[in-house]
C-alpha cells in the first residue's frame, strides 16, 4: 500500500511541476505584448512634451509632432491612461496627467467635429480613473462645443470645413458619438443622446453599401438634408473599402448599442462585422491592407490601426450577440498578430511608438507604413478588453 502510495504521489508531483513550467501561450505573448507598451510609454513620455505629443513618423525618420489643434493630439495622453490601466505604474498615471491637462483649451474649439477623439480619449479617460470633477467640466464644456457642428436638417454632425464640399459628413464622426451619449448621461441632457442618435440613423441609411462596406465621406445638401456626393476621400476610389472606414463603422454601431440597446445598430455591428471577417482580401495574419480593394494586393501596405480598432470593437460586439465567440475568438487572433515582432515594436525602438505598420491616407502620400498614436491608443483599448474578458 505504502509503495502505491509513493508511485502515485511521484506522478502527481510530476503532474504539478509541468503545470507549473507550462504557461500558457496566451500568457506569454499578453504579458509581452503588456510590459513592452508600458516600456515604450515611459520611455515616450520622458522623451516627448506636452502639447508636443508625438504623432507618426516622418518617412526621413523625423517624428511627426501633434499641435494643440491636431486631430489626433488626444490619442497619445489616453494611451498612458491606458498604459497606466494595464501596468499599475505610477510613473505613467503622472505624465498622463501633464499630457491630458495641456489639452484643456481644446474645450472651445467649435471648427472640427475630432472634439471626441481631442478630449474624449485623453479626459474621457482621466476622468473615468481619477473622478477628477475638473475633467468632467472640460468634458462637459467640450461637448457643448462639438454640438455647434450639428444641423437639424441634415441631421448630422459637419465633419470638414474644407475642400469643395457643401456638408461633409465622414464615417470616422461615429466615433464621436460615444462622447455625446456619456455626455448626455451624465448631465441628465437629453438634446446630446438626440443629436447623437440622429447622427447614427442618417449615416446608417447613406453611408453603407449592400454589402455593408461604406465610403468615407458624404455631402448632403443643407437645403433638403440630402447626399449630394458619396467619396472614399482616403481609400483607393469612392467605391473601394478603405479599412479603416470599415473600423470605424464597426465601432461605432457596436457602442451606440451599448448605450442605446437599439436592436438596429446591433445589426448593424454585426453585418459590418461580417463583411470584414469574410472578405476574400483578407491576409492570413488579419492585419488588413490600408484599402481592402488595394490594386496591389498582397504586396499593398498594412494598416494596423484599422487591425487595432477593429479588434477592440468585435470584443465589445462578442458580448451582445448570440454567438459571439466568432468576434471573440477573431479579434484574439488580431491581437495575437499585432503583438508579434511583424508589428509590436521593441523596446527602445520606433521612436517610442508601441506599434508598426499603419497608414494615414495613402492617397495623398501621407503617412503610408508608419507608426501612428491611434494604432496605439485602440491597441491597448483592445488589450485591456481583452484582459478583462478572459478574467
């Protein structure tokens, strides 16, 4: 008895040692893909200055630098947010801090509709970490700015002030929504969720093909409140599929049925969703190509950004649909890609950014194949969902 004993007790041990030496791979390449962001963070924020937030990479290898009125200034303050979210260090809460309060001035810029993106990603974070009630009456203040933008017969938020069109409303503007309905909530103000829902409804109706692909841009006629022109102003032709349009749909429908539990904008989500995940462009690592109709497919750049975004969205969409493990188990391969050496930095390189490999808008030549903050900045989103989803 006592020799059986002992010949089990041996295998359990054994049992117990593997398991001990076998993480799992999901472990690994998380906890990497964590503490080489937290890295390149500390490092960027030593290096950069406040309202000098670094932005992309020059094709000379110089760092592209955010002003004070650039649209993606805000993405760089909510990465540390974000990085201090997924690292516990204190070091980046600090410079969050200094790089979100350089922006406060921005709460009165009524001439873009980017206000979501400016002061939603950086004080729409600092504020949901710290309930600092000094973020919350920027936000606040911001949002009243944004909604100048609004005409009731269009019934959208103006994108542009410039080029030739006479109301232009892009896709990317879904993604100011989410500003708008916390907005709303948390000033008991009904005319933010309106203007936002209506915003939704138009886009839905004009800016999405049959197959639920959209263009970039939309004008409508101020007059009757209808499209005048449809373009992809960023793709490769008016009616490709820039990637990163898609992203942005994606997104935006998958939030504005978190906040409004309307069954429409679920389907939505889920029919843009579809129409990415199915796409026979589609490259094996899923990073797509900057357009999914690109005439130099597959040796067209990457866009990780719009890899990045979309991830981000299908884990939020996986948690609302029956059978969501589809969007789950998809956007996890993303991530995976992502936080392989194909395209997550390393430490002390790439200028400090965490990721490699997007594009900006490759039509006019700016920004193809280079790091950019928003890639970041949806990549930890992404991350930190995921994190949370697994737990």
């Amino acid at each position: 008895m006592n020799r059986l004993f002992l010949h089990l007790s041996r295998y359990i041990l054994i049992a117990i040692v593997l398991m001990a030496c076998q993480k799992p791979p999901t472990d690994q390449w998380l906890n990497h893909a964590v503490k080489t962001a937290e890295q390149q963070l500390v490092l960027a924020a030593e290096h950069y200055t406040p309202e000098h937030n670094p932005r992309s990479v020059y094709p000379n290898g110089d760092v592209r630098l955010c002003h004070l009125q650039d649209w993606t200034v805000g993405f760089f303050p909510g990465t540390l947010w974000y990085g201090y979210e997924l690292s516990a260090n204190d070091q980046l809460k600090d410079e969050a801090i200094k790089y979100t309060e350089a922006l406060d001035s921005i709460k009165h810029i009524t001439h873009t509709h980017d206000l979501g993106f400016m002061l939603y990603c950086s004080y729409g974070n600092a504020y949901r970490l710290t309930k600092n009630e000094a973020y919350k009456n920027v936000l606040l203040h911001g949002a009243q700015s944004l909604i100048s933008r609004y005409n009731k017969t269009v019934g959208c938020i103006r994108s542009w002030d410039f080029d030739e069109w006479q109301y232009p409303v892009i896709v990317d503007n879904m993604m100011n929504l989410e500003y708008l309905m916390w907005t709303s909530n948390t000033s008991n103000d009904k005319v933010y969720s309106d203007i936002a829902t209506s915003h939704a409804d138009i886009t839905m109706a004009n800016h999405f093909r049959e197959d639920y692909s959209s263009y970039h841009v939309v004008s409508y006629d101020t007059i009757t409140g209808k499209p005048l022109e449809k373009h992809t102003h960023q793709g490769y032709s008016h009616e490709s599929s820039w990637a990163r349009g898609q992203a942005w749909g994606v997104y935006g429908y998958t939030m504005m049925y978190r906040f409004t539990k309307d069954p429409a904008y679920l389907q939505m989500a889920t029919n843009i969703a579809d129409f990415i995940m199915n796409l026979e462009t589609m490259p094996a690592d899923l990073i797509p190509y900057w357009d999914y109709n690109a005439p130099n497919i597959p040796n067209a750049p990457r866009d990780a950004s719009a890899a990045a975004i979309t991830a981000s969205a299908l884990l939020e969409l996986s948690k609302y649909t029956t059978g969501g493990e589809k969007y789950f188990e998809y956007a996890e391969n993303v991530l995976k890609s992502l936080s392989s050496p194909a395209y997550l930095a390393e430490a002390g390189t790439n200028n400090f950014f965490v990721l490699k490999h997007s594009v900006g808008a490759l039509p006019n030549n700016s920004e193809v194949d280079t790091p950019i903050n928003y890639a970041d900045y949806y990549y930890l989103e992404a991350i930190l969902r995921y994190q949370s989803m697994k737990k």
